[in-house]
C-alpha cells in the first residue's frame, strides 16, 4: 500500500506540474496577446494529455508491496540481467566470436560446479524468461485502447467545445490547427506505444536467449 502510496504522489505530483507550468505560459500568453493566449490554452489539454500517457505507459499503475519470497519471485522471475552482469561484466570482449563463446561456455560451467543438474535448473529459467508472455504489455495495450478512445473523443474539435462550455470567454482557434494538433498527438502516442513495445519484447532478449542455448551446449557435454 505504501508503495501504491508513492506511485499515486509522483503521479500526482507530475501532473500538477504539467499544470502548472502551462497555466503560468497561458497567463503570459494572454499578457502578450489575446490570440497567442488561445492558441496556447488550447494547446496545453494536448500536452497534458500526451504526458499523461506516457506516465501510464511507462509505470505500473498498481505496484505490489514488496515481497521477497520465493513464491512470489517464481511469477516475476527477476534478476537475469544483473546475474549475467555479475558473471560476464568484468570479462573483455574478444575479436573471435569462438572464443567468446568458449569463455561463456567455461564460464557458465564453473559457476554450476559442472553439476549437470545445476545446469538443468539454469537452463529452465532461461527458458521460462524466453518464453514468457508479458501481461504487463496487455495491460499498457488495454491503456492504450481507453486512451485512444479518450484522444478520439477530444478531437475533432470536440475539445473547444468542451473548453467553451467550461468557461465563460470564448476561445477561439483555426480548425487546421486543431486538427495540426490531432495529428501531432496520435503521432507522438503512436510512437510512444510502438517505441515501448519493442523495448519489452526485444530488450536483453539475444543475451538471454544463446545463455539458453549455451546451457544446452553444457548439458549434452556432460552427458557424453
């Protein structure tokens, strides 16, 4: 709950910001000019939408409280990364790929004590990083989805209108504009989207994926 706790205030605090910030350029702009200032205090709900959902895209809404026991690391299956780290970090690349792989090779092999079954035990953890379905990327999809349905829903010029009936000045904008401003913000979302897919799918995914295949390597030899 504490940790939720943490979430919700930096959430909180970001979007406040956000706020903020564009409230005090709205209130210069409109210093400076009357147009400016409606352009720009139409602009805001845009990038206070935009960041927004790259927050959610980017951070777990709902974060568990801390758990350390086996049980619970079975379902995430942390720690590939800085075990590979510790094992291979301090050992320098060499221009033979064989001898790379030769060095791993030895190495995994001297980390299991050349206990088959220690092998055995590797090799299904890696496997089950490998294989593993991120429902994490489901539920940034599923986010995706409502914020798309959001975004839909505020364009089109439906946004002024929304703005309009909130307060009592009018504000008035170009509709190519606007509509600049729609494309700008189903771009950016559309990047942000694709960028962090391919981040979770493929990130460290060839490191963990020839540590599998090396193991199997490890494996048969000591077998024969």
């Amino acid at each position: 709950m504490k940790d939720f706790f943490k979430l919700s205030v930096k959430m909180l605090a970001i979007l406040l910001s956000t706020c903020v910030f564009g409230s005090i350029l709205v209130f210069i702009a409109y210093r400076i000019n009357n147009t400016i200032g409606d352009y720009l205090f139409v602009t805001i709900p845009y990038v206070f939408a935009i960041v927004f959902f790259y927050y959610l895209l980017n951070e777990s809404i709902v974060n568990r409280e801390k758990d350390n026991s086996i049980y619970m690391w079975l379902d995430k299956l942390d720690g590939s990364y800085n075990f590979l780290e510790i094992l291979f970090g301090n050992h320098e690349v060499q221009e033979d790929t064989l001898e790379n792989l030769d060095r791993v090779y030895k190495e995994l092999l001297t980390y299991t004590g050349h206990d088959i079954r220690k092998l055995r035990l590797l090799k299904a953890y890696f496997k089950s990083v490998n294989n593993e379905t991120s429902y994490d990327l489901l539920g940034k999809l599923f986010i995706t989805f409502l914020f798309g349905l959001l975004a839909t829903n505020l364009s089109n010029g439906n946004i002024l209108i929304y703005i309009n009936q909130i307060f009592s000045q009018e504000i008035k904008v170009s509709p190519a504009y606007e509509t600049i401003l729609d494309f700008i913000m189903v771009f950016l979302l559309f990047l942000t989207v694709i960028t962090r897919f391919i981040k979770d799918l493929f990130s460290h995914k060839k490191r963990t994926k020839i540590i599998e295949e090396i193991l199997e390597v490890c494996i048969k030899e000591l077998e024969s």
